[in-house]
C-alpha cells in the first residue's frame, strides 16, 4: 500500500468502495471487492489507478495476501492504537516490491488485459505513430534497439537505397554515352563509301542516320543525368543526416532522462518501504512495551513514512512528466518521419517514371534516324542504278559484227 495523503473529499465512490474513519477521525476508503484500501479518494484517477495497478500486480504476484476477515469491519482494519491499515505483509514485501507496471527499459506498459482499452491513434493507416513503442531485442538478445531507432535506421536506409540507385542511372548514363560515343565513330567510317547509284545514297543515309542516332543517344544520357541522375543525388543533401542525429538526440535525451526519473521512483519506494518497515518494527515494540518514548518514535517514524509516501509521488509525478513528454514527442516525431518517408518514396517513384518516359522518347527518336534510311532503300532500284553506272562508265554501244572476206 502506498502512503496517500489524507484529504476531505465529497465526491462520490465509485460502486464498490466504502468509506471509514479511523479512531483518529481520518478518512480511508476500502474497495469490498478487491480489498484495496487506500487513504486517497478512489475516483482520484491517476493516482488512485496508481494504487490500483500496484495492488494487481500484488495479486498477480500471488502476493496480496491481507487477512480476509481484515476487510470485513474497518475496526479490524486499523490498529487501535495507530490507525494504519494492516496489510504488513504488504509492507514487508514492498521492499521487493514488484514494479507497478510492466516496464521495458524504464517505459511503463499496462498490464496485459489492465487498464483501460487502448485505440491506436491513427487506426487503419499502419502509422509509425502506434507500432513503435516497445524497444526491440537485437537477435543476440544482448543489446536492445529503441523503437524509434528502428524508424532511424529504415530512414538511414532509405536515403542509401536513394544514393544506390543515383549510382546505378549513373552506371546507366554511361553506357549510353559509350554507345553513342561508338555509333558516332562508326557513321565516320570510309567502309563502302564508294557505293554508287540509289544503293549508293542508301548506304550513305545508313552511315548518316548512326550518327543522328547518335546523338539521340547522347540527349537521353545528358537528360538522364539532369533529369533522374541528379535529382536523385541531391535528394535531401547533408542536412538530411543532421536532422535525423537531432530527432535521434532528442528522444535518446528524453529516454535518458526518464530512465533516471525510473531510477529516482525506484530509490524512492525503496525509502518508502524502509520507512514503513521502521514503524512496523516500532508499532511492534509498541505492542510489547508502552512507553513514551516509543509513542513518539511512532508519530516521527509516522511522519516519516508520510513523507516517504509523498516523495514517492512526487517522483512518480516527475516521471509521469518525463514519461508523457517522451510520448508526444514520439508521436510528433515518428509522424514527421512517416510523412518523410511518403515523400521519399513520391520523389523516387516520379523520377523512374521520368527515366521511363526518356527511355520511350529515346526510342521514338532513334526510330525517325532510321526512318530515312527505310525510304532510301525503298527507292533503291538496281534497273535505275545500272542505267546510271552505264551511262557514266559505258565504253561503247556499237557491237561487233561479222568479219566479210
Ligand atoms: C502521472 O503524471 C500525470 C501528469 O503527466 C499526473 O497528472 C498524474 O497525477 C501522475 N500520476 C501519479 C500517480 O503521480
Ligand atoms: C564501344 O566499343 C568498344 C570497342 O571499340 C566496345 O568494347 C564497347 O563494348 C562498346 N560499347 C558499347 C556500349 O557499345
Ligand atoms: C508519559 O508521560 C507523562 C508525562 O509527560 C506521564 O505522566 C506518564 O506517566 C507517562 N506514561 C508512561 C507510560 O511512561
Ligand atoms: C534504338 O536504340 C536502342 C538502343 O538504345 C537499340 O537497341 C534499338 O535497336 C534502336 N532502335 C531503332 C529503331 O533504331
Ligand atoms: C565510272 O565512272 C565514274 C564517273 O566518271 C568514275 O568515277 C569511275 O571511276 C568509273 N568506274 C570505273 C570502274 O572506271
């Protein structure tokens, strides 16, 4: 049981709680099904789901082990004397007190099938926002990965893949650019340039149109590179890696900050459950051997465990804060990475199609080089070109006749 303060308070119970007063006129409360009892007003919500969540895991423990008839009449309740509730087994344990709540690396869960029902904040929309929240054993089982680093490194990914593939249209460039470079040396060629006639002209065209396809070749090499290669390079520059060490930063900081606002909870239900075992040590003593003195030693070791409960809250508070701090950060922060890898892969996904439509162009292009050259040989016409051969290399039509004696 945690020390509550005691506090008036008019609202009403929640069903099945009851309220007391103690000889000493001080209001505590006792819920008749669960037996939870507790100075505080059970509809104060955090605190008392606080209390709540510490007596399950009691009980899940097989630990909640006060007396039955303890939470019959609220006389047995309270020690006549000092008006504390008696749960001493409680007491003794909670300086091995199981955690409050599950808790993975000093975040806090609700206990399976506790707690109110949880909505995933963007239902329906696989959002980073709501799968990221437990840290990740790595597969040796050794170290563990934070969630949100999970989300780093698949930005750290993304923006790798986004460099390869720079690389790999980079590669591409330049096998175009040695195709033309090739094409462009080859329509140079003197091969056959004595062709004659109509099959001459062809042949001519056929040598020309490699050098069109040429430079067909270089304009999607050249737009290859301004279009789809560069983009991709300066896709989000050197900035990029900054940003993602800031949000990195920034939630390992708020992570830091709550494992030591843990560290403090931890230290100080530590004290709580020391202070509460001096005065049970000391309300024994009571029992055995009244005197002054130890009457009040009670009230100061009291006092005391008050305090200790106090201080205990007060570093649950703290680490509530920083444990909700961390939380909307998280959202904030894992939404802003969600909505950069969309961008991500929108970038991308426009500058393939980009290539994709260069690509056709390309081909659109290298089929009017060849289109010419198609005519030409159409209009090549061996009767025309043998006229003309004749005609200029023609070495005489008068025939031979017969020899007259
Ligand atoms: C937990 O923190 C919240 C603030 O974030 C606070 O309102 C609440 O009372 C705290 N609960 C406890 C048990 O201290
Ligand atoms: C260009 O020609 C060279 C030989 O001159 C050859 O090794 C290379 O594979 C050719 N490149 C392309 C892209 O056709
Ligand atoms: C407690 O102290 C009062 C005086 O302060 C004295 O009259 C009384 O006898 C004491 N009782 C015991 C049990 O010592
Ligand atoms: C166009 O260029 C490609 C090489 O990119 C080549 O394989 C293809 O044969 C060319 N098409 C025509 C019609 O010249
Ligand atoms: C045919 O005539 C052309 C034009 O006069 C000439 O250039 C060529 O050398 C001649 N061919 C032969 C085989 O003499």
């Amino acid at each position: 049981v945690v020390y509550l303060r005691q506090e008036s308070d008019a609202r009403p119970l929640p069903p099945g709680w009851r309220s007391y007063v103690s000889p000493e006129g001080l209001r505590y409360y006792v819920n008749s099904c669960s037996k939870e009892t507790t100075w505080r007003h059970p509809s104060s919500s955090r605190k008392f789901l606080f209390v709540l969540a510490l007596c399950s895991s009691l009980c899940l423990s097989g630990f909640f082990l006060c007396p039955p008839q303890a939470h019959g009449s609220p006389n047995l309740l309270m020690s006549d004397r000092l008006s504390l509730p008696i749960c001493s087994i409680q007491m003794k344990l909670s300086s091995s007190l199981p955690l409050s709540l599950p808790q993975i690396n000093c975040v806090t869960f609700p206990l399976p099938g506790e707690g109110p029902e949880q909505q995933l904040l963007k239902p329906n929309e696989w959002s980073y926002c709501d799968y990221f929240w437990t840290d990740k054993k790595d597969p040796q089982g050794t170290a563990s990965v934070a969630g949100f680093e999970v989300l780093l490194q698949k930005q750290l990914k993304g923006k790798q893949m986004q460099k390869e593939m720079a690389e790999f249209i980079h590669e591409r460039i330049k096998i175009e650019e040695e195709y033309a470079k090739n094409l462009s040396k080859l329509s140079l060629s003197p091969l056959a340039a004595q062709e004659e006639g109509t099959l001459g002209e062809a042949w001519t065209q056929l040598k020309k149109s490699l050098h069109d396809e040429a430079e067909v070749h270089l304009k999607f090499s050249n737009k290859l590179h301004s279009e789809v290669e560069k983009p991709l390079l300066t896709f989000r520059g050197d900035n990029f890696k900054k940003d993602l060490k800031k949000y990195d930063h920034h939630i390992a900081d708020l992570r830091k900050q709550l494992a030591s606002r843990y560290a403090g909870v931890e230290k100080a239900r530590k004290a709580l459950a020391d202070r509460q075992k001096d005065l049970e040590v000391k309300t024994q003593q009571l029992e055995i051997k009244l005197s002054n003195k130890t009457e009040e030693d009670i009230k100061k070791a009291r006092r005391k465990s008050t305090q200790a409960g106090d201080d205990l809250m007060r570093c649950v508070d703290l680490y509530n804060q920083t444990q909700s701090k961390w939380f909307e950060e998280m959202v904030t922060t894992s939404m802003e990475l969600e909505k950069l890898e969309v961008d991500r892969i929108e970038w991308i996904q426009q500058h393939l199609r980009q290539y994709t439509t260069l690509r056709h162009e390309t081909d659109m292009f290298n089929q009017s080089t060849v289109e010419p050259v198609d005519q030409l040989l159409q209009n090549v016409d061996p009767a025309k070109d043998r006229e003309l051969w004749v005609k200029e290399n023609k070495t005489g039509e008068v025939r031979p006749v017969d020899m007259d004696i």
